[in-house]
C-alpha cells in the first residue's frame, strides 16, 4: 500500500525502473492511459512489519496484480524482488541495440522524444499540474529508453572537440539530464542544472531551432548531390532570410533550414559531406539575397553548384579569398564575359591584387569586390 509518505525521489526512480509497465513480468500492462495512470506503488516486504519506504522495497504493479500480491499472497517477497531484476535485463535487452544508419535509430527515438514533448508542452507549460503530475512518470520511463539506446548508439551522432559544434555532447547532455531529471530535488527547489537540451528535437527533425548558418557552402552541395541520387532532394531555397532544403519525406515535403544547426550538422555527418570551405555559406545567400532586393532573377547552373548563377544572362561566380590572385584566376579558368565576384570583403579593395585584375583584362572577365558588386548590379538591373 502507498502511505502517502514516499520520497518524491524513490518515487522517480520507481517510475523510471518501471518503464511504465507493470512490473510483473507475466503482465507488463501499460500503466499510462487516456488522460490518467493506473499506477500502484506496493510494498514487498509489507510496511507494517518495517515501515520502510525505500526504492529497494517498493515497485509499481498495475492493480489487479497488488491485489493478488497483496490479498491473495500468490507471489512471495523474494520473487517479487528478482521483478526488478528481470526488468533491468529486459531494459538492456530491448533497448540495448546497436543501428546501423541514423534513420533506423530515428524510427525508434522520434516515437519516444514526441510524446515527452506532448506531455511537457500540453501539462507542464500549459500550468496543468494535476495532469503533469500525473504523465511526468510517462516521461521518466521514455527518458529511461532513450538513455540506454543513446549509450548503445553515440558512434552515429556527429562530433566535433569543441562541445558547442558537437551533436555527441548534446546526447552526453541529455544523458545527464535523465539521470538528474531522475533525482530531482524536492518540489519546493526548482532549479536543475542540466535542462533538456533543445539541440536533440533539432537532430531528429521534431521542431527546428534558430541557431547560425553552417560556413561550408561545398559540404551543402555534396549532400544535395547525395539527396538527389536517393530521391530526395525537391529544392534548395536560399537568398532569403531563411534560407533551406526541401526533402521528400515519405511522400511529404520537409523544410530543413539551413540554420537549423544540429540536424544540418547531422545530415552532413550522415552523408559523410564534410568539406573544407572556400565560399562561406552566409556570405553567399547575402549576395542572392541582395539580387532578389533589386529584383533581378537568377538561376543556379547546376543544383548542386551554388557558386555559380545566371543572372540577366550573365555567369556570375562567387568565389571567398581575402586576396584573389592571379593563381587563383587562373585556377578557376573563367570563360570570356564571366563575372566573378569576391565575398571576402575585410580586406576593401585590396581584396582583388594588381596581378589578377590585369590578367582578368586579357581573359576578358570581370572581377568584383562586394562595393563594385553593389554598382554593377545597378548597371544591369535593367538590362533585358
């Protein structure tokens, strides 16, 4: 019997061991229901004889299996007791798979990290207490899942040494989050120090977040590449505020915005799309951004060469040194009437050297800082 006077932590953990299905192996009914619980806290040793409220001698049964512990004796106390550990093999067992791609693990986590959302979303924040009260128990177990699949599983989520640019240390921090989420400390002291990390929705595509654009303009095209050959690429949209990719999700369209940080990150880590940078992304679509401001079309030359644009019939190319030189021009082998403007403009007019301006007059190309890129868009804005 529940006396009313176990610690909010013992329960919490209770919950959790639970999974949210009867402890009783021979039942494992689901305790969460509509917009309640069924839950029953029981005693294995009964409280009478020890008064003791302690995790080790309490578990969660459904009703109909306390009763028949309780009333009719049929399970003694030191079977009861191995319920527990037959529950944390089944944890293991069930939970402790290894997938091999990112979307498998998908398949498993999103069902999990959605309903937890629901339920903080419609009980938590919507200030329901009684019904928080309630399903916070439903988050603890999912929480208990997703912990033991994300240790089995952290070689598929990107990683980088510096904590901030790392999808790992996001699962690490969620991990932590569960086990001090488990413990918390009494209702009457609020603060945790490891919230749920908003970064892991984002890599699940569950709900985007606003963070930075990715630098890596050549990382951005390799995966629309990649996209494109399984299918799956419908448009990529940039010049605008929000610049993003349209994917083919199982026949729906799915926007994946290009400073949605931590899913972008992943995508490039699951298609093995890393690339060094020569374009900066940002600088990039704040050149596209600025066309479309003076209304002038443009088109990529190939969908997966984002450098390269037609604009008012003219080929544009979008290069990113802090001084092109002539090797660079020459590297780049323009054809005649080609346009290339330089994005990297902290160096001003010493952005472009001597030599390569020279040698653009014998190619018969134009070459452009950002300022004279303002001014020859002027010139052609009405050209027909």
């Amino acid at each position: 019997m529940d006396r009313g006077n176990i610690n909010e932590n013992v329960k919490r953990r209770l919950y959790a061991e639970s999974i949210g299905r009867c402890m009783n192996p021979d039942c494992q009914r689901e305790l969460f229901i509509n917009n309640g619980d069924i839950i029953e806290k029981a005693h294995i040793t009964p409280y009478c004889e020890t008064a003791d409220d302690s995790f080790e001698n309490l578990i969660i049964l459904c009703p109909n299996c306390h009763k028949i512990f309780d009333k009719i004796s049929s399970f003694n106390p030191e079977k009861v007791k191995e319920w527990k550990q037959i529950r944390r093999e089944q944890i293991d067992r069930l939970f402790s798979k290894q997938y091999s791609t990112f979307d498998d693990l998908k398949t498993e986590v999103v069902p999990l990290l959605l309903e937890n959302k629901t339920i903080y979303e419609n009980y938590y924040l919507s200030d329901k207490k009684e019904l928080w009260n309630k399903f916070e128990g439903k988050i603890l177990a999912n929480n208990r899942k997703l912990k033991k699949i994300f240790e089995q599983n952290l070689d598929l989520f990107q990683r980088h040494r510096e904590k901030a640019y790392s999808n790992s240390a996001c699962i690490n921090s969620f991990i932590m989050h569960v086990d001090e989420f488990e413990a918390t400390r009494p209702d009457e002291e609020k603060c945790r120090h490891v919230l749920f990390p908003k970064e892991i929705n984002s890599m699940f595509g569950i709900a985007p977040i606003s963070d930075f654009m990715l630098p890596f303009t050549e990382s951005l095209e390799k995966l629309l590449t990649k996209l494109n050959e399984q299918g799956k690429l419908e448009a990529i949209v940039v010049g605008i505020n929000k610049p993003y990719i349209l994917l083919n999700k199982e026949g729906k369209s799915d926007k994946v915005f290009l400073d949605d940080t931590p899913r972008l990150r992943q995508l490039y880590y699951d298609y093995n799309c890393f690339k060094s940078t020569k374009v900066r992304l940002d600088s990039l679509n704040f050149a596209l951004k600025y066309l479309k401001s003076q209304k002038i079309d443009f088109k990529f030359l190939s969908y997966n060469n984002l450098r390269e644009i037609s604009a008012n019939g003219v080929k544009i190319i979008f290069v990113y040194e802090y001084c092109l030189s002539k090797v660079d021009l020459l590297q780049l082998a323009p054809e005649e009437n080609n346009v290339i403007v330089n994005l990297h403009n902290w160096n001003g007019v010493g952005c472009i050297s001597n030599e390569a301006y020279k040698l653009s007059e014998e190619m018969n190309v134009t070459l452009l800082t950002m300022d004279k890129f303002y001014e020859y868009i002027s010139k052609i804005k009405h050209k027909v």
